[in-house]
C-alpha cells in the first residue's frame, strides 16, 4: 500500500514573510501573524519538495521614515551617539535573535541596507527602476510635500499626523499620504496634519519626485482580481481588499451640502451622482479618472465643501527627498533622489533570493529560476492591511516590468510571476489591536518565553483561525484582570494546544519507546503494520495535503488534534488487548504500528513544532533527512532502515531515560 498524492506542488518555492521595519524589536504580532505562520509553511514545502528546492526569506526594512524617526528620537531623548546604521544594526540583530529563539529557520533574514543584501539590493532597485522607465510607466511630477516652517525642513511620511481621509476609515493614525491601516490617499487631502516635529501645522511645497502609473492598470488588476476570486484555495480577505481599490473615483459629500454641489457641480469635470444609500449619511459623485476626482476636489475645497474621498488607484509615488533610503538610479538627468520604503519592500524578497543563491555560489541571475518560471510558485505571508502594496502595486509593477507592450496578467517564462498572497487577519491582545506605537502595548515576543515553550505558543498560534478573522491572543500572565490573573481555577487559553503535546503526543512518544526498552531490546520492531493503521495514516496525509495546499494551518491543527488521538488510543487499547491476552505477537504488531504512526505524525507535525519533533528523530535514531521527507512510500518502517535491520526485523533505538518530556511544559506553569 503505497501513498499516493493528489496534489500537484511546484517544482520550486520562494516563501516570504513580511519584513519588520528596522526601528524596533519584535512584539508578538510579527511572530505570530506572520513569522510563525511562513515558518511552518516552509518547513513542510521543504519536507515536500525537497530543502533544496525551497527558499525561506525576510529581513529587517531598512529603511523609512518610521526609522528615521526612531533614530531621531533616540538621538534626541537618550543621547544615542551612534549612526542611523548602527540604530538599524542593533534592532535588526535583535530581531533575528527572537526569530531564531522562535524556530524561525529563514534561509536569510539580513537587512535591505545591511551588507551583502544591501548591496544586491541596491543593484536590483537600479535594475528595475530603470527597467520601468524604458517602458513608459514612470513619470517625474512635480507635487506637494509637507514642510515645517519652523524647523525649516520638508517632513517625511511619520513625521505627519492627521486623520484619514479615505470614507468610512476608523485609523486613529494617518501620516503624510497613508493611514495606519493601508490606505492610500494623497497628501493634500490629509485632515488637520500636524508636524511630529514641532507641533505646528506644516505647508505645502512642490517637490519633484517619480510617480508610477498604477491607475493605467486597473483593467489588468480587475482581471486578476477576477481569478483571484473564484480560487476557493484564496482566502477572501485578499480579493475583497484588493477589489475595493479597484472601483472608480468618487467623493462623498454629506447630504446636507447637496444645495452647494449643485451649484458647483458645471466647474467639475464630467461625472455620475449617485444619492445616498438608505441610512447614509452622504452621497458620492463618480469620476472616470483620478485626474478628474482630484480637479472636483479642487473646486469643492476652495469652496469650502468638506469631503471624503474613497478608495481609488493613485499614482504609486516611487521616490522621497530623504536621504537615508536606497538611491535612485540617474533618469533624465534627475539625481539625489531615494525610493519610498514601500515600493523596495516589494522587490526586497528577490534581492534576498539572490543574496542566498550567491552565498551558494549560483550566478547572479539564478533568482530568474524562482522568480520566472512557472513550475516555481512564490508564496507571500503577509497581515492584511499590507494587501494594498502586496495586491495591488506589486502585480501591477511586475505587469510593467514585462518586455515589450503586452501587459499580460499572466507572463511567459522568463518574466517576473505573479505570487500566490497569504493574508493573516490581525492577531489581537485580548479583543484590541496591538500596535508597539499604539495605546495597547503588546508583551514582546522575547518575554512571553518567560511563561511559555516555544512549541506551546507556536501551536497555540497556528490554531487561533487568523485566516479566517481577527482573533484574540489572551495569555493569562498578561491578562489585565488581577483575579483572573492569579486564580488557579482560570485556565490559560494559550495551553489549549500545548495539552494535545505536552499529555497526548508525549504519551505516544514514550509509550513506543520505553516499551521497546521493557519487551524488545531496546529494538523498534520493523514488519508490517496493520492495513488499517496505514489506510488511516493515508487519509490523513491526504487530507493534510489538501489543507496545506490552502495554507489552512488552523484546519491542519484541529486534523493532527484527531490524528494524534487516534494514534494514542490505538497504542493504549491494542497494548491493553494484548497484555489481556498474554498475546506476543499481538504485543510485537501493536509496536510496530505505534512507531509507524510515530512516524507520521511526526513527520506531520514538524513543520508546526520542530523542536520536539527533532527530538523524537533523535530518540528513534533515524536521519532526520529520511523522517522529514514525503519521499518514501509510508507502508512500514522498514524504508527508514538498512537491509541489514530489515532482514533482522528490528532497528536501535536511543535509550529514553525515566520522565523524558518531547513535549515539556515551561517551569512557570508547574505548581511551586
């Protein structure tokens, strides 16, 4: 009976997580959200496809105003004397020191301005920006900049702060021409901005800076859209995010000022009224170009007409007048300019695929071999509110990257491919956002190993549904309620999933080893298992496929849940038959098919818990290479063994000393 897939996989991997900006350390948010969730992704392509054929990449964004406002800060507040490079250094390898505490294995996480990555990806941004420009979708424009008067300098994008003004948005923050939850506005429309610097209300002054032409790819993005939505494997929060930018311009203006739109409405160019919805409280006014909204905002404004404007594709600003950012490449004779942190993010994933193909020694257009092929698939962790940049601007700019004018959704080998996106919903603290700049201060990623195992909390997390909505994460030593924090009675949510490993996985475990130990010397007993136990590990390998293939971790947790069950029952009620019976045989066939479900759930839970799972390989003394591969038939044992052990009928085993935890509970939770 051998196992047989039913699911086609790419030859080849590219896995992303988002990339945290280099001002800060990692709360739980990041690992959680987005780390753990890629990490786990990862390790079960590698064990699928092969570690070869499978690269796991991140970094620390270097660049961006939020870092230039950290260092400023630091410089200014607690006399920090080193570099904005070293303010970047000292956060970043902290950042990877929580990842690597986590089990976080990335091929690379360096830094977009670190070393040998900041190189590459110097010379990548070169290489695109230029290559965008000899296509016709970059144009330099001269538009308005805030400026503080009395600090006499032009302000970047978080040194502005205002309220929204994208219709029906909640954010509490907004900056120059982006609000805390993704969206995208311009400048001018900002409401009541204030300069972070000194307080006061900052000008408008025309700067020169490179735009991209994203509306010219609204029938493009539709069209992916399109497919994006009728692919139940996607999650619907990215077509749904993605669609609402994709609708005409429109403005909405309160009811009540309709008499004043009228009179207005002949010095605005060509539109379409709509009234308002039953139970809204404003019409909108619909564009067919954002050149058009903007020329109408023009005019309602300088009559003093207060209004909204709605989600719309803008020009993608590509460049700032900031000096710490990647540079520029001299178009048009235009020097001394850097790029946006966003627009370099998106193609940071690729300079990082290069970076390690070089440090394998592979040539410097071996990231084509991931990044242009169709037998490759790229897939992309990433929180919800990035879906604007993920799912809008970055498939347009590889749609203009494309050779010559054939703007296909789709495009031949060679050329840039689009990603397969993985949007997690926010992971709350409790039942509110958690933001390290916001009024909920989230516990760090690093202090939460003072309560917990890194297995307990990665299962915890991969189990919480983040692909399905919002979900709070509610650790009890965190819980702001003192009688709730300190009542033994209250059980902490966050060992939920800890449980299945720390009582059931670790009963399987010991069960199968410490009775090899007892009754077979120390032996696992190779053979045949029941055809039962290997239909039953089939269909659940089966279906784990399929749930891997949606990157459904949740559901994937909840199937082993049963598994493992079914495999600790399996070993307590056939080990109790056979003891009944005097049965040797019985015994004998018993093990056998409890170190082959071992085996597998084993296998199947690596990606989610390595640590423990590596532990096991280790006890039973098999390559981890062999236990960790879909590469094998799963019919026995036998195929993890030598001849020579499978002509004996049985291979060694590491003697497991008395209380050997694979699965151990963190010393605070044990009663003092």
């Amino acid at each position: 009976m051998t196992y047989v897939s039913n699911v086609k996989w790419p030859a080849r991997a590219v896995v992303t997580a988002g990339m945290p900006y280099g001002n800060k350390k990692l709360h739980f948010g990041h690992v959680a959200g987005v780390f753990v969730p890629a990490d786990s992704y990862a390790r079960f392509l590698r064990d699928r496809l092969g570690a070869d054929n499978v690269i796991f990449v991140s970094g620390t964004d270097c660049f961006g105003s939020p870092i230039e406002e950290g260092y400023r800060k630091l410089v200014e507040n607690e006399g920090f004397e080193g570099t904005i490079t070293d303010y970047v250094q000292g956060n970043h390898d902290a950042q990877k020191a929580t990842l690597d505490s986590y089990d976080v294995e990335l091929s690379i996480y360096e830094g977009s301005g670190l070393g040998h990555a900041g190189e590459v990806h110097q010379a990548m941004t070169n290489r695109i920006l230029k290559r965008l420009h000899e296509n016709g979708h970059l144009s330099l424009q001269s538009t308005l900049q805030f400026y503080d008067v009395e600090a006499g300098k032009f302000l970047n994008g978080r040194q502005v702060l205002g309220h929204c003004p994208v219709q029906g948005c909640k954010s509490e923050k907004a900056y120059a021409d982006e609000c805390d939850l993704g969206h995208q506005f311009n400048p001018e429309d900002l409401i009541g901005p204030k300069s972070a610097l000194t307080g006061t209300t900052p000008e408008m002054r025309p700067v020169a800076n490179w735009y991209f032409d994203l509306p010219n790819f609204r029938m493009e993005l539709r069209q992916l859209n399109d497919e994006t939505s009728a692919d139940p494997e996607i999650r619907q929060v990215v077509s749904k995010t993605i669609g609402e930018f994709l609708g005409a311009p429109v403005i909405y203006i309160k009811n009540e000022l309709e008499e004043s739109y009228r009179e207005l409405a002949g010095q605005m160019p060509e539109h379409t009224f709509h009234e308002a919805e039953k139970g809204k409280q404003s019409f909108t006014i619909e564009f067919s170009t954002i050149e058009d909204r903007d020329a109408a905002r023009d005019v309602l404004l300088g009559a003093g007409i207060k209004i909204r404007t709605g989600k719309a594709l803008v020009p993608f600003r590509i460049s700032g007048n900031v000096e710490w950012g990647v540079k520029v490449p001299v178009m048009e004779d235009v020097e001394n300019l850097t790029v946006w942190c966003w627009p370099e993010s998106l193609w940071a994933p690729i300079s990082f695929t290069q970076t390690v193909l070089d440090y394998r020694g592979e040539g410097p257009e071996a990231w084509r071999d991931w990044w242009c092929c169709p037998d490759a698939e790229i897939y992309q962790f990433i929180g919800q509110d990035n879906l604007y940049f993920y799912g809008v601007a970055q498939p347009a700019l590889w749609i203009a990257l494309e050779d010559g004018d054939a703007r296909l959704v789709h495009a031949p080998a060679g050329q840039l491919q689009q990603s397969r996106l993985i949007a997690n919903h926010h992971i709350l603290l409790g039942d509110k956002k958690a933001s390290s700049s916001g009024a909920v201060k989230p516990p760090s990623a690093d202090e939460l190993l003072d309560y917990y195992t890194v297995d307990q909390l990665r299962a915890h997390w991969l189990a919480l549904g983040l692909d399905q909505k919002s979900v709070g994460f509610k650790p009890k030593p965190f819980d702001p309620d003192e009688k709730k924090r300190t009542d033994p009675r209250v059980a902490d949510p966050v060992l939920k999933e800890g449980t299945l490993l720390t009582n059931v996985f670790n009963r399987l475990a010991r069960s199968c080893f410490y009775e090899a130990q007892k009754n077979f010397d120390g032996m696992m007993p190779l053979g045949a298992p029941s055809e039962s136990v290997v239909a039953e590990a089939h269909r659940v390998m089966a279906e784990y496929e399929q749930l891997m293939h949606r990157a459904s971790l949740h559901n994937v947790m909840n199937l082993m849940d049963e598994f493992i069950r079914f495999s600790n029952k399996h070993w307590t009620s056939g080990i109790s038959a056979a003891e009944a019976s005097g049965d040797a045989a019985g015994r004998r066939q018993v093990l056998v098919d409890s170190f082959f479900l071992l085996r597998i759930c084993t296998l199947l839970m690596h990606p989610m818990v390595p640590s423990g799972c590596r532990k096991i390989a280790t006890y039973m003394n098999v390559d981890e290479a062999k236990l960790f591969s879909w590469n094998a038939a799963f019919d026995a044992n036998d195929e993890l063994c030598t001849a020579e052990e499978v002509a004996a009928g049985g291979h060694a085993v590491v003697e497991l000393p008395p209380r050997t935890d694979f699965f151990a509970r963190h010393e605070s939770q044990f009663k003092k």
